[in-house]
C-alpha cells in the first residue's frame, strides 16, 4: 500500500476519523458496559475497568476523563485541514462568520436535545450550559477565529494566556461570602459564576462551563498545533517525532503543575488542559503511526464508520437508550445470562447503533454540520 494515499480526497486522514470513531465508542459502549460487567463479575479486573471509566468524584485523573478533551482536541486537529485554502484564498475573512456562527449555534442546540433537557418542554429542568458539543461550540469557534485572524506565535501565547488566567482565577479570585477561591467544590470561583449567571438553569452536577471556557478554548486548540504539525511539510516519521515531542511535553508540565494546582476534570481546570491534551496528543501518534505510517488499515474500518458521522451517533445514542431497544429483541437470554445480561443488553444496543451507521456510510449518508 502506498502510504502518501492514506488520506481521503479531501485531504482527511484516515487516522483522524478512526480516533474519533475510539473515542465515540467509549462514549456510547465501553462506559455502561463496563459499570454492568463490573456489577455482575465483582472481580479487582472488572472494578479496575469500571472504575477507569468513570470520572473521578473531584481530585485526580482516569482514563474517562481523555474521553471528552479527546473530542475537542480533534475538533481542533481538523481546522487546519478545514479552513487553511479558505483563509488564504478569501479577501474579506468575516465572510467566514456565518459558517462558524452557524456551526456555534447548531452544537449547542443539539447540546441542549442531549443534556439541556430541551426535549422535556419543562422550563424548570432546562440547562442552558451542560453538554460536551456546547464545549466544542466554545473551543470551535474562539479557536476558528485565533485561526484566522493571529499568527501561528500569537496563538500559542493566547493558549499560554488561557491557562494562565484560568489557574489564577480559580486559585486567587475573591467569590463573594467565601473568600478566596479554593479548588475545591462550591468553593471555586468558576461555580460561583456559573449559579450567579445561570441560575435555575444551571447545570447542578459541580460540573463548570463559563470560566471553564478558557480551558475549552486551550483543548482545542492544543489539537489545531497538532493539526498543523500534521500538515506540516516534514516527512511523516519526524511529524510523528514533532507529535511525540509535544504530548510528552503537555504531560510533563501537566505533572509539574499538579503538584500544586491538581487536576480537576469537572472545572476544566489547567493542569487538566495540559494532561488531558498531552494523553490526547500521544494517542494520535499511536494512531497516526498504525495507519498512516505503517499503512495498516483493515482493523480500523468499524472506528472509521463511527468516527465519520460522530455527532451522529453522539446525538442518538443520548437521546436513545438503545440498551432498552436491544431489550425488546434479546429479552430472552436473560434466563441464561442472569446478572450479566445487562452488560450483553449494552453491547447489543450498541450493535444496534453501529449498524445504523454502518448503513449510512454504505449509502454514503454523512451529517456534517
């Protein structure tokens, strides 16, 4: 195979829409799987597993928590690719506006169908900030607009700035009746903004979206320097040198400041930015190597047919229980399976999903938005 032919014709690599179809099968399997194969085999294998895929109560760092950044970082990895011929060749650049605008707008509506409680049409549940694709909504755009109007320097300054302003915000801030902010729930200044701003109509979970912005924006645009270090005109083995150079580095820092800012993935927070962006980056590496280096792709088609209509299967698998639509047809092996049927449910809703975009990508049926 030759390898310079791995990248679809519109300049998208292979590897990107497979990491992206990974990280979306965590989402919508690997997590209720593995809390129902746990609760069934009660065995220290199965609660390592169930306990990696869920988030920890406030302090530390599982491998759930990649899982989010992971898709913001991608979204980032992609505008490079995306907006490059359209920056260089148009006069007026606020003419890209109303595509970024537009896409802003669209994630955050389809934020509030998915978590935002839209669907209940009751006024007292609705969350206005409370989804992953409103925090790509956010990253998306500040970093489409970073892309577009400052340079390669600047932008890797503002990453600094974001950081940097979020770290001395949550650890400095005066939040009124408190004190000083500390990192710890309800007593950050980035919840305090959240219930002042939202309201009723905050989310409630000690999870943080306003403040956490920044950290949202330096994700994703983690992902854009890794996207252009993709389309950079290195050969593809120092790229994935220039990529293991930069995961290692995120991390790296990631640990330095940990020891006095800890990661905190329901705030966002820096030292999380940088560890999570780290992770993120040396996965792509790992990808990119396989598949676009190595040339081996057979294994990865099931990902890439996940990974090419993701919001897709984002959205339906949030707003479906596909477990309890598997129910109705596989009903009938809980006699046999008994306290493990759950965790078989699970795998056959998400057999379900697959084969629904299995079916799209056979008909060629893409949602972009």
């Amino acid at each position: 195979m030759n390898n310079n032919n791995i990248a679809s014709k519109n300049n998208r690599l292979l590897s990107i829409d497979v990491l992206r179809g990974f990280d979306m099968l965590m989402i919508i399997f690997a997590d209720r799987f593995f809390a129902n194969f746990h609760q069934a085999s009660q065995t220290e294998t199965s609660a390592f597993f169930a306990t990696q895929f869920k988030h920890p109560i406030w302090f530390g760092f599982h491998f759930y928590d990649i899982i989010m950044p992971l898709f913001l970082f991608l979204t980032g990895v992609v505008i490079p690719f995306s907006l490059n011929r359209r920056v260089n060749e148009i006069g007026n650049k606020t003419k890209l506006y109303p595509h970024l605008i537009k896409r802003f707008a669209i994630l955050f509506f389809l934020g509030w169908i998915v978590q935002g409680n839209l669907l209940a049409l009751d006024i007292h549940k609705f969350q206005i900030f409370s989804n992953t694709l409103q925090a790509i909504a956010v990253g998306y755009f500040f970093s489409c607009v970073a892309y577009i109007h400052i340079s390669k320097k600047a932008r890797y300054l503002l990453f600094t700035v974001c950081l940097l302003v979020y770290g001395l915000l949550l650890e400095f801030a005066n939040v009124p009746g408190i004190g000083t902010s500390e990192l710890l729930p309800d007593k950050n200044i980035a919840v305090y903004i959240d219930k002042l701003v939202f309201g009723d109509f905050d989310d409630g979970y000690q999870y943080t979206w306003l403040l956490s912005g920044f950290g949202f924006v330096a994700t994703t645009l983690s992902g854009l320097f890794a996207g252009e270090i993709l389309r950079s005109k290195f050969k593809r083995n120092k790229i994935a040198l220039h990529l293991l150079y930069m995961g290692f580095g995120l991390l790296l820092i990631g640990l330095i400041l940990n020891i006095w800012h800890p990661s905190v993935k329901k705030i966002w927070n820096s030292t999380f930015v940088l560890l999570s962006s780290g992770f993120c980056t040396l996965l792509l590496v790992l990808f990119y190597w396989i598949i676009d280096i190595k040339g081996k792709t057979k294994w990865s088609f099931p990902l890439k047919v996940i990974g090419i209509n993701a919001i897709t299967a984002y959205v339906i698998s949030h707003v479906v229980n596909f477990s309890e639509v598997a129910n109705f047809i596989l009903f009938g092996f809980e006699q046999c399976l008994g306290d493990y049927y759950k965790a078989f449910a699970d795998f056959g809703g998400f057999l379900i999903i697959y084969l629904l975009l299995w079916y799209m990508n056979k008909n060629k049926t893409y949602i972009k938005i």
